[in-house]
C-alpha cells in the first residue's frame, strides 16, 4: 500500500460479539422513561443507535421526538451499559476469532490507520472495546459513533472528515469500512469509500457481494487474506 490508507472498524459482529448486550440494556432503560414495560420490536441489525432509539420511542407512543427524548434515553442507556458492563462477557460476548491479530496486522503496515465507525453510541462503544479488550486500537479518536445520525453513510463521512482534521492525508478512496453486515458496505458506498466484507455476522457472503463490497472474507482469522483483501480493494475501479 502507498501513501495513507484509512481502516474504519465496525464493532458489533466484526470485532466482536455483543451477546444481545444491547438489546438487554435498552429495554429496563426505556422502561423507566415510560412508567411501563415498553414495545420492543425494533430492528438492531446495521442501524445506529440513534435511529434505534428513535425506533422505539415512536413504538412506544411519542410521536416526533425531539433531541431531548432522544438524548435523554441515550444517557439512561449507556449509563445502564456502563453499571452492568460485565454482563456483556458473562453472556458470552467478547472479541471475535482473529480479531485481535486482525488489529495488529493492520497495524505494522506503514502509512495505514485504523479508526472506528459503528451505530454504537461512543459511550457503550468505547466500552465494548475495553471489556473486548482493544486497548487503543482501532484508534477512537479516528472514529464516528451513532451519537448524532441515523445514516450511516455520514458516519463514514465523519470518520473520514475527522481523520483529515488530525493531518491525514486521506483522500475518501484511501478509506476502507469492514464490516459485517449490507447496510455497512451500503454506508461505505454511499460515502464514496472502499468496503471489505465479513460473514462473521447473520448476513451471508453472497449477500454482502450482492451488495457490492470490494473483497468479502469468511472471517478475521487469517491476517494475510484481510491484507490482500485490503490491497485490492484500495486498487479497486471507483
């Protein structure tokens, strides 16, 4: 690879399996909020939190709800996240097979760097991430969360913008989203980036191809074909 090449992570069912963490958090939260056992039903798969959230408090009966519904519910979420962290291991969550050497193979090639862009708000994401036990890489700083949009094409958009503001010269085909699912490699798409597909969650590869991801892989477990993977994908016609 020359000159600089951006890698945006997604977290949940690329880098590691939540166990449900989510789901099992939200619903005490919103719960209290109304006084009553909520409506669930709501989609997670690919969605950001926001859009999440968003969801279920039109589900449960507030119509149009403004940013102070919205933010209101998303601190109680992650506060709860926060208070009962260990839940997410004890429920057999952690880093996914390869993750970790994933992580680091990336990391020694020169010119290349790795940030984050995940539905997760960044409270519950930076938590993930210590409880999975990536310790400053992917870097969160290079990272865009889904505090604040419901599309996640500006979260890449983001991600990119914000790695530009730290100095990196990183035109938006120099950037790569993995990711698991189609709404990722749509996201990257849309935002005019590279997109290297995993089937490590409930989207099979010949769907995420279908969708038109650059590369698709099995999983992370083989460092050199995420490499190569990476390599073509960079080379790839815009």
């Amino acid at each position: 690879m020359s000159g600089t090449a951006l890698v945006l992570w997604d977290l949940d069912l690329t880098l590691l399996d939540p166990a449900g963490f989510g789901s099992r958090m939200i619903a005490p939260a919103l719960s209290e909020m109304l006084g009553r056992d909520p409506v669930m039903g709501a989609s997670f798969a690919g969605r950001t939190d926001r859009a999440i959230l968003t969801d279920l408090l039109e589900r449960n009966g507030i119509t149009r709800p403004d940013d102070e519904d919205i933010t209101r519910l998303m601190d109680a979420v992650a506060e709860r996240c926060e208070a009962h962290g260990q839940n997410l291991l004890d429920a057999g969550g952690g880093a996914l097979p390869g993750a970790h050497e994933a992580v680091t193979a990336l990391a020694s090639v020169e010119g290349l760097h790795q940030g984050i862009v995940t539905g997760n708000m960044r409270r519950t994401a930076l938590l993930k991430l210590r409880l999975c036990g990536f310790d400053g890489l992917p870097d969160p700083g290079l990272g865009a969360f889904g505090d604040h949009h419901t599309d996640r094409a500006d979260l890449v958009r983001g991600a990119v913008d914000r790695a530009r503001g730290r100095g990196l010269d990183v035109a938006a085909t120099g950037a790569v989203v993995i990711g698991d699912h189609v709404h990722d490699v749509r996201g990257a798409l849309d935002a005019g980036v590279r997109c290297v597909a995993v089937a490590t969650g409930r989207v099979p590869a010949d769907e995420l191809h279908a969708a038109g991801a650059h590369a698709v892989l099995p999983d992370l477990t083989d460092p050199h074909a995420l490499l190569a993977a990476m390599h073509d994908a960079l080379l790839a016609p815009s």
